[in-house]
C-alpha cells in the first residue's frame, strides 16, 4: 500500500533470474532458477498480506508513460491477486520437479521458466490493453521453446500447433483492440471497463475476443492442441501449461469480454453454453477412452473449463464466484496431477496406463496423494474441487437448468474416468517387475506434494480466504452485467431465513442473495 | 539556383565523395581496402551530418522538381545508415576479392536513392530511380567469377528494364493526360474527372513501383536476385532501396495521386494482401536462408503497403516506423547469415545445416531467434510494434477487412519464422561445423545492438519514434 514498487519488483526478479540463468552452469542454474521463484512468491504473500480486501478496486497501482502511444500501467484486483499467487506458488513447485528431468540445457530451460514467470505476472497485473497484449502473446514464446526442445517424442509438431493455433486466435483480439481503442480513445482499462460500446460494435468485438480466448480456454472444439501440447511438454511444461496458461482464457473473459461487452456477452451467451455443455460431455468421454494418463488429463481440463465458462456465463455472484475457484482449484490439482504421472513417468519412461498397475503395494505414498488429487479433480467435499464445483452449478442453476443438468453429468463422468484411471494405476495386481522395482517418493517429490496438498485441502475447508479478495470484484461485475442479463428458467424465489445466528451467515448465504433477481 | 544547391549537401557530397573513393580506387589500386573504404564511410557519415542539418527545412529546390524536407530526410538517414552498414561488412566477405568499384557503387545508389527519396517531379524521380538501379545491377553481378552472381545481375537488368518501360509508359500517360510533370500540378488535375488515360497512367506507375519495392505480382526477380548476389549485396538489396523505394511509392500515392484515392486505393490494397499472401506461402518450402528472407522481405512489403492503403498521415506514420524497425531487423538477420561459415570458410545458405545452431553459437542461434520472431510480429519483440501501427491506421481508415486478412495472413508467415528457429533449437546438431567467426568486432556489436534493440528495450523509444515519424509524415498532408 505503501510507495513500494511491489508488482515491477515481482516482475523484474525471475526476468533478472532469466538472465543470469544463460550465463552459470547447470547446478548454479537451477538453484538460481529455485531461488528467484522462491523470493517471488514471498514477494506475493507480502502483497497478499498487504491486499486490502473491500478497499479500492484497482491496488499496488503503478503509472509511467513510458511508450507514447501506451502506458506502463500495473495494478491488480483480488482476482488477479489470486491467479498471481496461484503462479508464484506453482513455479518453485515447477523447477523443483524439473530438477532431476531436466539434464541437457539446462540454463536454457530455467531462463524460459523465469521468462514465463514473468510474462504470467505481467498479464495478470496490465492495466493497459496493448500491455496486457503483449505480455498475452509473449507467453507463446517460452512456452514453444519449452514444448519443442524438451518435450517427447512428438514435441516439434506439437510446438508448432500449439504456436499457430493459439497465435491464430490471438490476433483477431488485436483487431478488436485496435477498434476498441479507436472508438474509446484510451488504453486504460479501468476506463474501458466503464465504457459502453454500441451494441452492434460489442457483437463484432465479442466474437474476436472469443475467437482468441476459446483458443486459449480451450474450448471445443478448438481444444486440439491442448491434448498434443500436453502429452510432448516435460512434466513443469505441463504443471505450467495446465496451472496457470489455461486459465488466462478464462481471465480475459472475465476481465475482459463479460464487463466490456456485457449486452453481447448476454445475446451470445447461447454460443457459449453451447460449447460448454458439448465439451463437458463430449471431452468426458473421450478421456474415458484414453490409454495415455497425460492425454487423459488435458482432456479432463477441457472438461473443467467448460464448466468455468458456464459458470462465468451464469452472470450470478455464486456462478462467477464458483468459475474463478475451480480455475483456482483446477490451476493447482491438475499441477499435482501432472507432477503424479511425472514421478512414475521419470522412473519407467512411459505414459501408458496398461504398464501400471498395483502402485499401492510398493509406492503407498504416491499412491496417497494420488488419491487425494483424483479426489480433489472429482471433486469430493473437502478438497478445492468440491467448493468450486458446487457454487459454479448452483449459479448455472439459476440461469439456465438444462445446461446444469448436462454439465452436472460431466461431473459424473469425470469422477468415472479418474477413478477408471487410479484403479489401472495404483490397484490391481503388482505383477510387472520393472513396476515392482519402483521407489517410492524421495524427498524432493514429498516438497513438491505436499505443498499441493496442503491448498487443495486448504480451499477445499475454508474457500473463503480465496474468496474474499475476489468478492467485491465479482459484484463489480455482476452489477455490470445486471442491465443486460437474461431471465434465468430456475424462477427462485427467496425463502423466509429464520434470524441468522452469530455467525450463521456464510459467504455463500450472503451471495446466494446477492444472486436472486 | 546557387541558394538552391546549399539545400542539396546530401547529394553534393555524396557525388563529390563518390568521385573522390572512385579516384582512390583507380589510382591507389585495389588493395588499399582500409583506404577506400574509410573514404566511402566518412562520404556517408558526412552526408547523414547534412541531413541532420538540414532537419526542419521544408522547401522545394530546382523549380520544384526536388523536395528538401523531414520527410526525405527521414528515408536519406535510413538509406545512408544502411548503405554504412553494407560497406563495413562487405571486405570479410570478399575474403581479398574487395574491389574499390563495391563502395563506389553503394555510394552512387545511396545518391539515387536519396533523390528518389525526395523527388518531387516524375522527371526527377525517374533520374533518383535509375540511378539507383543501374548501380543495383552491377553489385547483383559483383562477383564476375560466380556463375549464380551474374546469373542474378542479369536477370535483375532485364526485369528492371521492363519495369522501367512500364513505369516511364505510365509516366507519359501521366504527363499527356496532366499536361505536367510536377506531383502538385498532377495532384491538381486529379482532383477533377478521372479518364481512362490518367487511369492507365497510375496503373502502370504503380506496376513499376511495384518492382522495385518487391510487392507480389512484380516479386518474380526477389528470390533468385537475392540468393545469386554476394550475402553483403543481397543486404543492400533487403534494406536501403526498400527504404527508398518505399518513400518514392508514399510519395507518388499521396502526393501526386492523392486526391484520386479510389483508382489508387484498390491497387494498393490487392498488393499488400497478395505480398503478405504470397509472401508467406512462398517461403515456406525454401530451403536456402537468402531465398527465404527474400520471401520474408515481400512479406513485409505486403504490410507496409497495408499502412499505406490507409492513404491517411497516420499510416504514413506506420510505413515510415515500419521501414525503420524493418531495417535494423533485416540488417541484423543478414550479418547473422554472413557469420554462418562453415569450417573452411564457405559461406552456409542452406537451412537444414543450420540443425542444432543453438548448441553450436548459443549467442547467434538467439539473435536470429529474436530477428526472426521479430520478422513475424510477436510480442514482446518490437518487431509487432510497426505492425501494430500499420494495423491500426487500417481500422481508422475503414479497412477493416484488409485488417482482418492481413493480420490473418500474418500467422501463415509465422510458421516459416518458426520452422526455422525448430531448424536451431530443436533439431539435433547438422553434421556442419560452423565455428565461431574470429575477430568481426563491429558485426558482432550490429547484432548484438539490433537484437538488443529489437528485444523491449526498443518500446522506450515509441515517444520519440511517434514524434519523428509524425513530423516525417506531416510533410505529405
């Protein structure tokens, strides 16, 4: 709150950290890489501390005209407080799981991992469009790199998918940004935020922020280069890609698309739950199907994003407020979920679920927090994924039951396939002798674990310590998208509450009313 | 007509010094290479001193035939920079074969480029063209021992020629049909009725123009002149006359047709879709480096020309920022390629030898890395500013739909840019020994410089870009 440049300081220690990381050796590069990430997320916790719930909107503001024509603007809310925390907390967690994966380049691969923290901090805290652009865009650089030199067998085709497709959607978003800025005159986005865009212009611009955003969510059915991405990346590429990239889509739909075009964000609502109930059903199937366990995984992301966009599209306090912790919730247990099938992948050097079996036996603590995150991405109550889950559907509820009814079947199938995927893996017979040979967790593996475990247990029992921060910024939104918003088909009438108790009035009672029209 | 010439030192100087390095030359013999050449150099040093003297100066000189203003001097410091920049690196890659004729020749260009530049007059711009170009032809053939060298200067000639008669035929056109020659009076008359003949006279005008900027359907000559001529020349080419050229174009479009913005505005807009198109396309599948930054060079022809469809100051603005950051960006992939030479000192062209380049030369390997990223337009690198700009002026001026292809077309060329940093990063090393080059001190600190630049450090230089690109575009509105 105080004068100091908390956000550039954020920004500038992995970017030094990069530097340097080119230019040490192997050994020094990763615990330069470790140390870096290290002090950046005690530099978020500070700003954690430090974050004024239900104070001004926008803080930790910083302005310098720097570029002419745009500005060096930072500044976050309490939703990019938490998708910057989620970033700093993961990226130590990333280099301590690529300590011993990563062999050749090394310097290299750190530098990229520093450059990513970076450019992940940047978009979440660009208070200028053109900023937030580039820092957008950026992202792509890195992570190319990350896919194609380190990642399998496959990783040059998936490198280039992942490049064109997500830069194909990105630069119609530029268009609609330089329209944007043309009709608005400014680049600041607090004050676009407030301006209201004919409604003809908002279609147009909705639909090539969407073109980009889907893309990155992804959404089906321009998810294919999620799958290939995921299977090529090295186990951090994945941790990241799963952890933090994927939910910039959903960031700039509720930074970007819901405020600033809310009449078409409510007539093109259709277009979205369209796809959100087809990924949700259609991509749960499809990992049912699979027999590689990353390929299973990212399919099972695109099944959660969906229901993030749903949830978002609700424009209710509880459905948006749910959306953002199950990307919060989804950002760390899908991490954890690639860290698992990393461990036993460094020590047999396949992905394929048939050549598991019976993990339990000789790995009993792997096979423990494996459970946990198998429970976690179900969504079990006490684990993140539950709270999330719940309030995003409750919201979808009111706004539209079919698309509840469907995406509520998604659940179903998602707790299917992740069970299909830990009883193949972990139970069954322990008859293969190379899998018999498998150690269990060593000490580097329980650091990276149990910190996962931890938040995901942590959101799962009390949600509202990542809530509060996001509460006021979520009302800012929903009141945004009030004039706008479509009668839902719940018709919910409020009921007679007897007279609370103490401290009988949770968060989801106080938003639950916020919610009823 | 005295005070007239105290406008022109530019141009005087660079004849007069162009004179003197010819003297060197012919009398000192060729092997007085330091000579020469430091005459060549302080010529172009002593010439963009003039410019800057001159900055600020907006006239006309001659009986309005020559302009002298921020405009051209904007495009005469590029060309001049450029042309500094192909000279210093020429001797290496001569490796002793370095004749007093190479700096001549680059001087003599860089006058004709400085007048196409700030021609004001068709008779002028001509006279700046082949000036210009018949120098051109004789660096494409430089090395008279290369077979693909001459190969490539007489295909240069021949093209060039044809494109000269088309754009003097249009030049007559203009004049019957205009009864002047000067781009005010033009602009005048077209201001009235359009007829067929003066209709006739912008198309083959433009087609001429067309050439010598490279834009698709008149690019035909880019690849094979830019692959045959030696690496320094072919850095020439991709750099100062595309500066010059470019300039002359704006100047025809917005000065003498200006008024007439239907008949030119469609030409200008098939152009630049059709280079970003082809330009793209036509690069992927190239397996020599200099076809494909000749391919890259339409490429970005094609969006310069978006600027410029805009027809508003605006996108004058973007072509002349876009030129700017085109040029450190080419200059700087060129040296990269000069410094690509394999154990034995041949030069290496082909992209496949470059497997496993960021193991060879980490520091090379990220250079091109960053040039090229730059080259396709993705931030942070600055190369995505000047597209931006380019763009932007577009949507202002209702184009949208050119916006909206363009930047479209602009992910095709991305996945050439790409496909060649996977040749250097993830493939495994070529059987190629590529050596660090020893003792280049001044190209190693250009691309040192140019990747610098062209990394973020290049967006704290917008305000004053936007100031001077603004003050240049001025001139024409």
């Amino acid at each position: 709150m105080s004068g100091f440049p908390i956000l550039p300081l954020m920004l500038a220690v992995p970017a030094v950290a990069a530097i340097a990381c080119l230019f040490v050796g192997d050994k020094m590069a990763r615990w330069v890489a470790l140390g870096a990430t290290l002090v950046t997320f005690v530099l978020g916790c500070v700003m954690w501390a430090q974050f004024d719930i239900g104070g001004p909107q926008w803080q930790f503001t910083e302005r310098a005209d720097l570029f002419g024509r745009f500005s060096w603007a930072l500044g976050i809310d309490g939703m990019a407080l938490m998708l910057i925390m989620l970033s700093v907390f993961l990226m130590p967690l990333c280099i301590l799981a690529s300590w011993d994966a990563i062999k050749q380049r090394v310097g290299l691969y750190m530098a990229m991992f520093l450059i990513m923290e970076t450019i992940m901090i940047g978009v979440f805290c660009a208070q200028d469009l053109l900023l937030f652009y580039i820092f957008f865009e950026a992202g792509l650089i890195p992570m190319y790199f990350i896919i194609g030199i380190w990642g399998g067998a496959n990783r040059k085709y998936a490198a280039y998918k992942f490049f064109l497709y997500t830069l194909l959607g990105s630069v119609l978003m530029l268009v609609a940004m330089i329209a944007m800025i043309a009709e608005a005159g400014t680049t600041d986005i607090p004050t676009l935020l407030n301006y209201d865009f004919p409604v003809e212009m908002q279609t147009w611009l909705w639909l090539a922020f969407f073109a980009s955003l889907a893309v990155k969510m992804p959404m089906w059915p321009v998810h294919t280069w999620l799958p290939d991405a995921h299977v090529q990346a090295p186990t951090a590429g994945s941790m990241i890609l799963a952890g933090v990239l994927l939910k910039l889509g959903a960031y700039g739909f509720i930074r970007f698309m819901m405020p600033m075009f809310p009449d078409a964000s409510a007539q093109l609502m259709w277009i979205v739950f369209g796809l959100s109930m087809i990924a949700v059903v259609y991509t749960s199937l499809v990992a049912l199907a699979q027999s590689d366990m990353k390929k299973l995984i990212a399919y099972s992301s695109v099944a959660h994003m969906a229901i993030v966009t749903a949830g978002l599209f609700a424009f209710n306090q509880q459905g948006i407020e749910g959306a953002l912790i199950i990307m919060l919730s989804h950002g760390v247990v899908s991490a954890a979920l690639f860290f698992c099938v990393g461990v036993i992948y460094d020590r047999l050097h396949t992905r394929e679920i048939d050549r598991y079996g019976g993990l339990a036996v000789n790995m009993p603590a792997y096979a423990l927090f494996f459970m946990l995150f198998t429970m976690a991405s179900i969504g079990l109550p006490g684990t993140s994924g539950f709270v999330g889950e719940f309030l995003s559907l409750a919201g979808i509820y009111e706004a539209s039951s079919w698309v509840a009814f469907v995406c509520t079947t998604g659940i179903i199938l998602g707790a299917a396939y992740m069970l299909y995927l830990y009883r193949r893996v972990v139970f069954g017979e322990l008859t293969k002798d190379d899998v018999k040979a498998m150690p269990d967790l060593n000490a580097r593996e329980w650091t990276i674990m149990v910190p996962l475990a931890a938040v995901a247990l942590w959101m799962g029992v009390y949600p509202e310590s990542f809530l509060a921060p996001m509460r006021g910024d979520v009302t800012t939104v929903v009141a945004r998208l009030a004039p706008a918003k479509p009668a839902g088909d719940a018709h919910l009438a409020a009921g007679k509450p007897k007279a609370a108790k103490a401290h009988g009035e949770t968060a989801h009672g106080s938003s639950h009313a916020g919610g009823v029209q | 007509m005295t005070a007239d010439l105290a406008l022109i030192w530019p141009e005087l100087i660079l004849t007069i010094g162009g004179l003197i390095t010819l003297m060197l030359g012919t009398f000192m013999g060729d092997r007085q290479v330091g000579l020469y050449q430091l005459s060549a150099l302080l010529t172009l040093a002593a010439a963009a001193a003039s410019v800057v003297a001159l900055f600020g100066i907006e006239t006309t000189v001659f009986s309005g035939t020559l302009s002298v203003d921020s405009f051209g001097g904007f495009a005469k410091l590029l060309i001049y920079a450029a042309s500094f920049i192909c000279i210093i690196i020429a001797p290496r890659f001569f490796n002793g074969g370095m004749r007093a004729e190479y700096p001549v020749l680059i001087l003599f260009a860089a006058l004709g480029m400085g007048i196409m530049a700030s021609s004001r007059d068709l008779m002028t711009l001509y006279v700046g063209l082949e000036l210009n170009s018949l120098a051109a032809y004789v660096l494409a053939s430089f090395m008279r021992t290369d077979e693909r060298s001459t190969e490539a200067g007489l295909k240069y000639f021949v093209l060039g020629a044809l494109a000269s008669g088309m754009l003097l035929y249009g030049i007559s056109l203009l004049y019957g049909f205009t009864g002047t020659t000067d781009f005010a009076g033009i602009a005048k008359v077209m201001g009235g009725e359009l007829n067929i003949g003066l209709i006739f006279g912008i198309v083959f005008v433009l087609a001429g123009l067309g050439f010598k900027i490279s834009a698709v359907p008149f690019h035909m000559w880019t690849p094979d002149v830019y692959e045959g001529a030696p690496t320094p020349v072919t850095t020439f080419f991709a750099s100062a006359p595309k500066v010059a050229a470019m300039a002359l174009m704006t100047r025809v479009v917005i000065d003498a047709m200006g008024p007439a913005v239907g008949a030119w505005q469609q030409i200008i807009i098939f152009l630049a879709l059709a280079s970003i198109i082809l330009g793209a396309v036509g690069a992927i599948g190239q397996k020599n480096i200099k076809r494909l930054l000749a391919y890259s060079s339409i490429n970005n022809v094609g969006f310069m020309l978006v600027g410029l469809a805009a027809g508003t100051q605006q996108g004058v603005e973007g072509v002349l920022t876009y030129l700017l950051v085109y040029v450190v960006t080419t200059l700087g992939a060129f040296l990269v390629v000069l410094q690509l030479r394999d154990a034995d000192g041949n030069q290496i062209e082909s992209i496949p030898a470059l497997a496993g380049l960021s193991q060879r030369r980490p520091g090379l390997a990220a250079a091109m890395a960053v040039f090229l990223f730059s080259l396709a337009g993705i931030p942070p690198l600055f190369g995505f500013w000047p597209k931006y700009l380019v763009f932007e002026a577009a949507v202002n001026a209702n184009l949208v739909p050119l916006a909206v292809a363009g930047i479209v077309a602009s992910v095709i060329g991305a996945f050439y840019y790409i496909a060649i940093i996977k040749t250097m990063y993830f493939d495994d090393k070529s059987d190629t020994e590529i050596p660090a080059g020893g003792g280049a001190i001044v190209e190693d600190a250009v691309i040192t410089a140019s990747a610098l630049w062209l990394s973020v450090i290049g967006y704290l230089f917008i305000p004053v870009l936007a100031v001077v690109s603004a003050s240049a575009a001025a001139v024409l509105f």
